[in-house]
C-alpha cells in the first residue's frame, strides 16, 4: 500500500502560496480542497523549502511560520532552518 | 461571487434594523456567581468554574487516596477556590501577548549588547563570576518550572491553576534566556553552559541551593510548594541576584549583564503581584490558613536565605552577608504586608 | 573572544534546552519522579529523545500570540457584525451545543494532563514538549469558551455547560473517557492522548467537522477550529516521538504499549461516534460523510503510520477492522439514540428530510434504505398523527464506553449487541466486544464508573422522575431539549428571517 505523507493548510492568502511553492517542489503532490483547508498529499515524502516559500511571498520566510497556517499533518517530521519536511521511513 | 456580497450587504442592513437583542448575557455559573446576568469578561469566562468538580469516574492510579481534582491536597482551606484571583487577569491569549512583548525587548537587548561589544567590557574577574553565579541560574529557572508545573497539576481551581502554567512557561523560558547569556559569553558555543552545569553540581558556594531546589521537588502540599517557590526561593534569588550582584557588577564593566537581565527583573515584578494576590488571600480567610502559610514562610526562608550565603559570599565578598540580609528583610516586608506572622 | 557564530535551529534549541536537568542527589531521583516505573515502562537514555519541532519558549510566544491576535480579531469582529445570522441553517447550531458541552472540558482536561505528564516524565525534551502542549490545551479550552460566549447570547442549550458536563448522562461518555486518560499512569496518558487521540483520531473531529463549519457560515468556530489545529500539529509530532521513543527504548514495552494503543483506539473510536452524528446529521451543508472521513483519516492516514510502526513490531489497533465496518451505522444508530431522548438532551433534534435521506443513501448505499430510512419514515408517520416518538425508559448503558446499547452485533444490523462480565459478583454490560476487553483488563477501575443511569436509579440525580433529573441538569425544560422545529432558537431564527425579509422588500423598492 503506498504511504502518503500528509499536510492540510489553511486556505488564506498566505497559505495558497505555500500550497503553490510545495506542488513547484514536489511532482505528484495531490490537493483536495475542503472549505477553509487545503489537503496535500504524496507518497513517502513532502517538503516545504524556505527557498521556494520565500520567493512566492516576496519575503523571507522562516519554516517555523508554518506554524500559523497549518493545519494537520502525517508523517514523520524533519524541520531545520532553511525546510520543514515530511517523510515516512522507507 | 456576488451572492456572497449581496448577503453581505443584507447583513449590514440587519445591523441597523433586526433586533438582535442578546438573550442572556454570560454562562449560568458566572451569572450565579455575580448574583445577576451581566455581561463578564474574557478572563472571567476562561477561568471560573472550568475545572470539573463533580462526579469523578476512576480513582487515579497514581493516587488512590484522591479524587482527579481534590481540595485535600492542601492543608489550606478556602470555601471557594476561584477567590484566588490573578490580578493581572491574564488568559491565554493576553499572556501570550504580554510575553512576546518582553521578549522583543529583550531580543534588543541582545542585539544591543552584541553589535557593540558590550560583554568585552567586563572585567576578566567579573565575567569568570558571572559565568559562576549568573548561568548556574538556569538550573534553578529549571526547577522552578517543574514546581509550577507540579502546581498546575495538582492545584484546585482553574483561577490558581492558570497561572501556573503560564509560570511554568515563564521559567523556562528564563532557563533559555539564560543559556543564550551562557551562549553569547562563549561565542556561540555551549561549553560555558556545560562548566555551570559542573559548578551547580559540585561548587561548595551552589550545594545549599542545590538541596533547597531539590527539597522542593518533594514537597506533598502544593500551597506550600507555593509558598516555597513563588513567594521565598523567587523573593530572594532575584533581588539577591539581579539587584545586589547586579549592582556590583556595575563596578566591574558589568552593564551588559544588567540589560541582557532586564527581561528577569521585570518577569520577577509581574510575577510577584501574581504571588502576593494569592497568598494574601488565602491568609485572609482564616487563622488556620494564616498560621500554616506563616509556619511554611519562616521555615523555607530560613532554609533559603542559609543557602544563600555562600553564594552570596563568592559573589560579594565581605558584602555577601549584608546582600542575603537586605533581600531578607525585603521578603520579611513583604510576606508582613500579605498578613503573614514573619 | 570567539568569533560569533550563527547557529542553526537544530543547534540552538541544543543549546538552549540541553542539560537543564540533573540527577538530583539530595533527594532521590525516584522520589522526585514517583511515577516513572510503575506501569513496567523501561527508559535507558532520555536524551535520546528529539522534538522535531524544536520551539523555544520565545519562538512560542511569538507564535501563539501572533494566532491569537488573528483569532480575537475574527471573534471580535462577528460578535461585532452578528455573525451567527449568516448560518446556513440554525439547526447547524447544535453541533455547536455538543461542542462547547462535550469537547470543550476535555481540553480542559488534557491541559491539566499535560501538565501531570511535564511535571513527572524525566527528561527534559518530553517535558517542554507535554508542558507547551498544556498550555495549547488551555489556550484550545479557553478559545473555545469565548468563541462559542457569542453563541450563548442568543441561542439555547450552552448556558450550562460546565454544570452538564459533570452530571449529564451522554456527556458521561466524552468526560469518562477523559477522567480514564487522566488517572492512568503518565506513560499510559502520553499514549492514550498524545498518539491514540491526537494522531489517529482527533483529524476526524478538527478537519472535516471545522472545514463543515466554515460552509455553514459559521466563522468563528472555523476559525477556533483550524487554529487549534496549527497547535495541534505539534501534538501528533510528540504523539508519534513518544510512541517511537518507547519501542526504541526497550523491547519489553512492546507489549505495554500495544495494548494501551487497542484500549486507547477503542476509546477514542466510541467517543467520535459523536462526531459521525455531528457530520452525517447535525451539519445542514455536508462536506463529506463519516463514512468518506474515516476512509481518509483512519483508513489512509492510520494505514500509513502503522505500516510505519510495523517495524517496531506494533501491528494497527485491535478491532479496527470493526470500527471500520460500523462506519455503516454508528452515525445513524447515534442520531436515532438521541431522536428518542430529545426530551433529555441539551441540544435539538429532528428527522432529516427527504432531500437529507437522499444524501445518506448516496452515502450509506449498503445501509441506509435498508435499515434506517425505514425508520425514519415510521418516526416521521408518528408525528405527522400527532404522535411523536420518545422513549421514556432509561437506557441501559455500557460500563466501559457509557453510550446507551443501542449498537448491533458486526455483521448483523438486526440485533442488538450485550456483553457481561462478572466482577467480584456483579455482572456489568458492554456494547461491544472491546468495551469488554477494556473492562476486563483493568475490572478495578472500570468497575468505579459513575454511569448516570445507575445514579439516577441509586437517587443521586435529583430525584426520581425524569423532570427532575433534568432540572438537576440545570436544563431549561422545553427551550435546551426537544425538537428543533418546536424550540425557542427556531422561533428567534424565524423571526429574524421575517424581519429581513421585510428590510429586502424595502431596500429592493
């Protein structure tokens, strides 16, 4: 059975352009769109990279500040200063 | 698109027109507790009567003898425990905000002190005392957070029992706060951090406080842990420690300590109304209640100032004892205004 | 002077946090954590644990304030605008109702519990981790309070909360559950809570449930919602760290915790089987059915983080296989509890409409024609003559779960479900085969429920019929239960509908 990592993200300004940065950097990534709330999913792994989140909102971005938007997770987490990401163990 | 706007638009029309007058004004048992139904603030509704009173299912496993929540713990009596009132009435969010304010402050401070070279000009003899005195601290801040946690814990009332996290959360991030005073005196690295750790396990001048600290965590009533903690250990390492050696230290190229401190002195006023507001009115309810907090006072002061002495001597010298005497009679002044025997 | 260095996230909290514990020699170390050992848990190296999050107390000021900013301003703002007249529907209102009376105390209760587990865990990185998580907890308590304040003002049934939660019959089942967590040992309660609860069920509640407020109109609540779940992230991260820290630690508490996580997922399951009401029934607009949500939540996700822990020889929780096959009924075996007791609940009922049965036999296709609609067809015939259905004995209820027995044998949606145990010569009742699991593991403790029904009958209630037992409640009789089409909330609505009407007319001239 595939293993999806998992991230839902508020459906704000700001979020929709964290979802944009995540799907530039991971082919694959799957959205389900719920009212207020975006779902990515993809298997084994995901990553949000501070690189990728800074360029679309014009700023620098630290990954903590994911904290202010996400909204649920699965997977096992790795967060350091230039990304925040998600992987199950292969 | 425009179906939201136009019930936007009917929404603002309503306001003027419908009437909306509210039915009732707040929840059934803080409209009992005012004697009437009008409106209560933030911090009342997040705090009275959160607690769950009544009609526990299972015993703990980790203390049979007690229900979940249970005024036993305590040889303090109070008919209600939701008198026991946090005068700065913080909830989450206002705690939240009120800290990140202080901590901005001091994230200038450090911003401050570092582009200008500040701690270069502490004197060598200074500085090797500040690493000793100043970062073992945070070991302390450690141990006051475990207590307040345990307070959280096994408090009774939500009124007592919010605050004590919020100290917990306080403490630690003091203990931080100190480890990167530890980490900036050592160019970023931890190893001043690791020989404090070294002075708080072994150095004659830290033993007195080490056991004070470690005889908190034993202690069964959790009022008297407060009284232990907030009010005795608090009220004399900060004036002790961010007055008096501070004030020393000013002799010696120490002014980069004061600022990268002043986060701790003003914690410590903000923290003290908290302290003072409970045990003034737990005292004042009773005899009972003022005799137990006066024998609780006196016995941990008496074993908290002895601790300090040494210490205090290593800091101060000649002046040690006169600094631990100072703090002392500024903590025998304040615990007498709260109604306390001293 | 070293040259500065800028240190990294990972290096810094290192820094910052490391250490700040010692091994206390002035008072003995298990003394100090009483709790440590007694529920057979062995723990070799606690600096082993990591927390990937790896937040400072500053960083979560930082944060936390800057949500709760955002999240007064939307509470002031619809308090502000009255918000509550742009629902889709009032009925939405009573998921609201067992909100703030079902859900609400718990958080209560796991900030306490958090501070129990950071107070007495040794070890620094779990400590901060469970002491952070309490404050969430209180924050998540407290939002929740103010938000719903709004609520109160205008609509029935919430003016009581704190009062019911402790003395009503089927908020028994969310307290009990909790109180459960709360008196187990602080390994047990990390497990129970931190990875049962938060990582493989509470998505269930804060996802779909929040997304469905926010398409009822009802801003405030998704925005409670969706922020609690930011904090929320960060406590399936210390569930999953805890979990993984156990099994790495030692192979003997392999069984210890395989067996917390079947008691803890059975119990968190029968509690969210309130949630399958709320969403197949109590949200006017759906987002999706209870059905949809576990396949994606348990079935997918939970799929995905036992295959995981495979490895560590834990397999997924026992009865899984059963919560999931109920998923064809349990929200309409609840809806139709509460249809029959609307006279002592504090929130309303109704029978869902012709165009709602359409949904649920979309969704339920193996379901719901077969068994419930019929049903509901006959309850709708009853009040149609004027003889609207209530059940007037008490339920009995399961000693370990406290839900009425109103669940079917898996496989049979005919017959009902008993269970009995015997315990130093009394026989108690279980809806199902993992209640009774959990009971008989640990008949000491389960044999204490205060179970409302045996307190009504022991006197403890008020009194002797139902009137005053309800009174007891503090329920307002005949404005917090009965149906909703007959109650004072549809009333108020209506009205405000008319006179909106009557402003449109005019504006439209």
């Amino acid at each position: 059975m595939t293993q999806l990592v998992s991230l839902t993200l508020q459906d704000t300004g700001e979020g929709r352009q964290i979802v944009e940065a995540i799907k530039q950097d991971n082919p694959g990534v799957d959205s389900l769109e719920m009212p207020g709330a975006i779902k990515l999913d993809r298997p084994d792994s995901l990553i949000v990279k501070r690189e990728t989140v800074s360029e679309k909102l014009g700023r620098d971005w630290d990954p903590q500040e994911i904290h202010l938007t996400m909204v649920s997770m699965a997977g096992n987490l790795d967060e350091d200063d230039d990304y925040f990401a998600l992987s199950w163990n292969r | 698109m425009r179906s939201h706007h136009e019930r936007e638009n009917s929404v603002s029309i309503d306001l003027k027109t419908l009437n909306v007058k509210p039915r009732r004004q707040t929840f059934g048992h803080i409209a009992r507790r005012f004697g009437e139904d009008r409106p209560a603030t933030r911090y009342e509704e997040g705090m009275l009567d959160v607690q769950a009173t009544d009609h526990f299912h299972y015993r703990p496993l980790w203390a049979p003898e007690y229900e979940l929540y249970d005024k036993r713990r305590t040889a303090i009596e109070l008919e209600d425990w939701y008198v026991l009132r946090d005068p700065r009435q913080f909830y989450y969010a206002t705690y939240n905000i009120s800290r990140t304010g202080m901590r901005q402050a001091a994230d200038h401070n450090f911003d401050f002190v570092e582009k200008r070279g500040m701690l270069d000009n502490l004197t060598p003899e200074w500085r090797a005392k500040v690493e000793n005195y100043l970062l073992p601290l945070r070991h302390v801040a450690w141990g006051a957070n475990m207590n307040a946690s345990q307070i959280c814990d096994q408090g009774y009332g939500t009124a007592v029992t919010a605050p004590a996290i919020f100290t917990a959360g306080d403490q630690l991030g003091i203990a931080q706060l100190i480890s990167q005073i530890g980490m900036m005196l050592e160019g970023g690295t931890g190893e001043a951090l690791d020989r404090a750790k070294d002075q708080w396990m072994t150095a004659d001048y830290w033993q007195g406080v080490r056991q004070v600290v470690e005889d908190t965590f034993v202690v069964e009533d959790w009022f008297e842990l407060f009284v232990a903690q907030n009010l005795v250990i608090d009220g004399l390492v900060y004036p002790l420690v961010y007055e008096s050696f501070d004030a020393e230290g000013q002799k010696h190229g120490g002014a980069a300590i004061s600022m990268l401190s002043e986060f701790m002195s003003e914690w410590f006023a903000d923290h003290s109304r908290w302290a003072d507001a409970v045990i003034k009115t737990a005292a004042k309810e009773s005899d009972a209640n003022k005799d137990r907090l006066s024998a609780w006072f006196a016995a941990w002061r008496d074993k908290a100032a002895a601790s300090l002495r040494p210490l205090s001597a290593y800091v101060l010298e000649d002046g040690g004892d006169a600094a631990v005497d100072a703090a002392l009679e500024t903590l025998n002044a304040r615990a007498a205004k709260l109604g306390l025997s001293v | 002077m070293a040259a500065k260095k800028k240190l990294g996230l990972k290096q810094r909290y290192n820094l910052m946090t490391r250490g700040l514990d010692w091994e206390t020699s002035y008072q003995p170390m298990d003394k100090v954590f009483p709790e440590a050992t007694f529920e057979g848990i062995k723990i070799k190296d606690w600096d082993k644990w990591q927390d990937p999050f790896r937040l400072t107390m500053d960083s979560y000021w930082k944060f936390q304030a800057e949500k709760e900013r955002k999240l007064y301003a939307v509470l002031d703002s619809f308090a502000q605008n009255n918000g509550q007249l742009g629902l889709s529907d009032p009925r939405y209102v009573n998921t609201v109702k067992l909100f703030l009376t079902g859900v609400s105390p718990l958080e209560y209760q796991a900030h306490r519990g958090f501070a129990h587990a950071g107070r007495q865990m040794p070890g620094v990185g779990p400590r901060i981790a469970a002491q952070m998580q309490s404050l969430d907890e209180l924050r998540h308590a407290q939002t929740q309070i103010h938000t719903i304040s709004h609520y109160n003002k205008y609509f029935d049934g919430l003016h009581e909360f704190r009062h019911m939660h402790d003395r009503v019959w089927y908020l028994s089942v969310p307290k009990s559950f909790f109180d459960d967590a709360r008196t187990s040992g602080p390994f047990e309660y990390m497990i129970a809570i931190g990875f049962a609860f938060e990582y493989v069920l509470t998505n269930l509640l804060f996802v779909p449930f929040m997304s469905g407020a926010a398409y009822n109109g009802d801003l405030a609540t998704v925005t409670f919602g969706f922020s609690a779940q930011s904090d929320e992230s960060r406590h399936m991260t210390l569930g999953i760290e805890v979990i993984k820290f156990l099994l790495e630690q030692d192979p003997d508490n392999l069984p210890i915790v395989q067996k917390w996580v079947d008691k803890w997922f059975w119990r968190g399951y029968k509690v969210l089987t309130l949630v399958a009401m709320m969403m197949d029934y109590m949200l006017p607009k759906r987002i999706m059915s209870w059905k949809e949500a576990w396949e994606i939540y348990f079935t997918q996700a939970g799929g995905a983080l036992f295959e995981d822990l495979a490895r560590y020889g834990i397999r997924p929780p026992k009865y899984a296989d059963v919560a999931t096959a109920e998923c064809d009924h349990v929200a309409h075996q609840n809806w139709s509890i509460f249809y029959q007791y609307t006279h002592a609940a504090a929130f309303h009922t109704w029978l869902p409409n012709s165009e709602e049965m359409d949904w649920l036999s979309e969704k339920y296709p193996e379901s719901f024609d077969k068994h419930y609609r019929p049903r509901y067809e006959q309850w709708a015939r009853m009040e149609a003559d004027g003889n609207r259905f209530y059940n007037n004995a008490l339920p009995q209820l399961c000693t370990t779960c406290q839900i009425p027995m109103g669940y079917t044998e898996p496989g049979d949606p005919t017959t009902i479900a008993f269970r009995t145990s015997e315990h130093k010569g009394d026989i108690y009742h279980f809806c199902s085969d993992g209640c009774k699991d959990i009971f008989d593991g640990e008949p000491e403790k389960y044999s204490q429920s205060w179970l409302p029904v045996h307190q009504i009958f022991q006197g403890n209630c008020g009194g002797a019929d139902v009137e005053d037992v309800l009174k007891w409640y503090n329920m307002n009789l005949g404005a917090d239960n009965l149906d909703q089409n007959v109650s004072p909330d549809q009333e108020l609505w209506d009205e405000w509908q008319r006179q909106r009407a009557a402003v449109s007319s005019v504006a439209a001239e």
